[in-house]
C-alpha cells in the first residue's frame, strides 16, 4: 500500500534558525499518527514543510507516492486537508459557507449540503447561519474543523485540533478524526496533551529541536526515558478504563537531553 504522505530527512530554517535537522514522518491509509514535541520542536514546520507551504533546504516529501514540489495548488487539494493552527478569519461569513469552503469541487449546492452535514457531526448545526465571527473560539474550532471533514481528502493534517476547546469538544474531534481513519483516510494530528496522543493515536512521532526524539507506538515513543529527556518529566504512561494517561511531575527544571535524536534500540 503506498503510503499517504512521507517526509523525509526534512530541513529548513526560518531566518537563520534551523528549525528542522533531518526530521522525517509516515502515515498510511487507515492510521492516525500523532506529533508531539515540546513548544518549539518543529511540529507545525514539520507539517508545512511536509506540505510545501515552507521550503525544504533539504529533504524530500511526497504526497500519494507524488513528490510535493511537482503538484499543482489543484492536485495537492484532492490530496490533502489542512486544518492550521491559526485560526483567524477575515470576514464574518455563516458557519455553513465557512466549512462548505472545504469543499471546492463541488457546485456550491452540494458543497452547502456537505458543510451543513460536517457541522451537524461536530455539534454545531445549530449555528449554520451564525457568522463566524460572533463565535466563541471554541465554536469557530469546530466549524474549522467541519470545514477540515467537509475536504473529504484521503489525507487529513491537523494542527492542534483540541487547542482552546472543553474536555467534551477535544474527545469529540479526535473520534471524528479516527471515523475518518477508520473509513480509509490517513490522518496525522499534532497534540500537546500526551495522554490524548497516547489514547488516540496508533503512533507517535516525538520531535524535539527539530529532529524525531522517539517514533512508534504510544508506550514506546513516550517512554519514561523520553519523557524525562525531552518533556522533562518524571513519569509514565499508566492505563486507566479510560485509555492511556500521563501520570508525571516535573523532574529537574535543568535542561536535561537537549539535541538527543532517535536512534534504532541496539544502535
């Protein structure tokens, strides 16, 4: 099966800082990863770059086994859906238009009724007519995040999803996420709370100053070892009936591991 999207040895900079240093990511149909890392490890260049929305000094990325730089802004829209962490918008348009964007190549009618069944499913139908702007952040999330399902791109990227919202709202949006795992998409998710990365996803990818820390399943890549040495906490994954959760404390304020990188166990 060839895989949805693969970033490899990524590096770029954003003015002279080197913000990735060899960084790479895989997702496949059917699989939700999710990327954690510290504030300022590279997650969302990681994903823009991955995207060519962020050029690579070096490295390589391919969407659908098609490299990036050789898509058309047309081609790469069927590919991928990109929800960005920025949330801002410009004009106070009703939610129902806002997420019927997602859907381009429809006629505007059939893009109106897919939005307006988007919206439905992340709780917000009510507020269709509303514009977005008279929104509580929480609200305008989730009408980006119907915007997001409305793409029906067989690649989902998400950047901090969950950012802003109630308890309720951020398990929602990660089972929506995996519903359209489970229906075939892949869909890769940047998270800060470790313990909805480990109940959520079936991978994950930790960066740290640019580079991949640690990769694999949620007890794996969030180890005691990488939690002390690149969350710089002293604890561990502990399962609960409710899934996964991080039971932690703050280990020494010093710096502890910085400029560690993944290395294969036994290496």
């Amino acid at each position: 099966m060839t895989a949805a999207w693969i970033i490899a040895d990524a590096k770029a900079r954003r003015g002279k800082a080197l913000v990735l240093d060899g960084a790479f990511l895989k997702v496949a149909p059917g699989e939700v990863l999710g990327v954690v890392g510290p504030n300022g490890a590279g997650k969302t260049s990681l994903l823009r770059a991955g995207l060519g929305l962020m050029p690579l000094e070096a490295g390589q990325a391919w969407l659908a086994g098609r490299a990036v730089g050789d898509l058309s802004p047309v081609d790469r829209a069927r590919l991928v859906g990109y929800l960005p962490q920025e949330r801002r918008l410009a004009w106070n348009l009703p939610a129902g238009e806002v997420a019927a964007l997602g859907a381009p190549d429809l006629p505007p009618g059939q893009a109106l009724a897919v939005a307006r069944e988007r919206l439905e499913r992340v709780g917000v139908a009510d507020l269709a007519d509303r514009g977005v702007l008279d929104m509580s952040g929480g609200e305008r999330a989730r009408v980006l995040l119907a915007r997001l399902l409305a793409t029906r791109a067989p690649l989902l990227v998400a950047d901090e999803p969950v950012a802003g919202l109630d308890p309720d709202a951020q398990l929602l949006t990660l089972d929506l996420l995996r519903a359209e795992a489970v229906a075939g998409a892949a869909v890769v998710v940047t998270l800060h709370d470790l313990g909805l990365a480990a109940r959520s996803c079936d991978r994950v990818l930790v960066l740290n100053h640019g580079r991949v820390a640690a990769e694999g399943a949620p007890v794996e890549a969030l180890s005691p070892r990488v939690l002390a040495e690149v969350f710089r906490l002293d604890g561990a994954l502990v399962e609960t009936p409710a899934g996964l959760v991080v039971a932690a404390r703050r280990a020494s304020p010093s710096p502890v591991g910085e400029g560690s990188a993944y290395r294969v166990p036994g290496t």
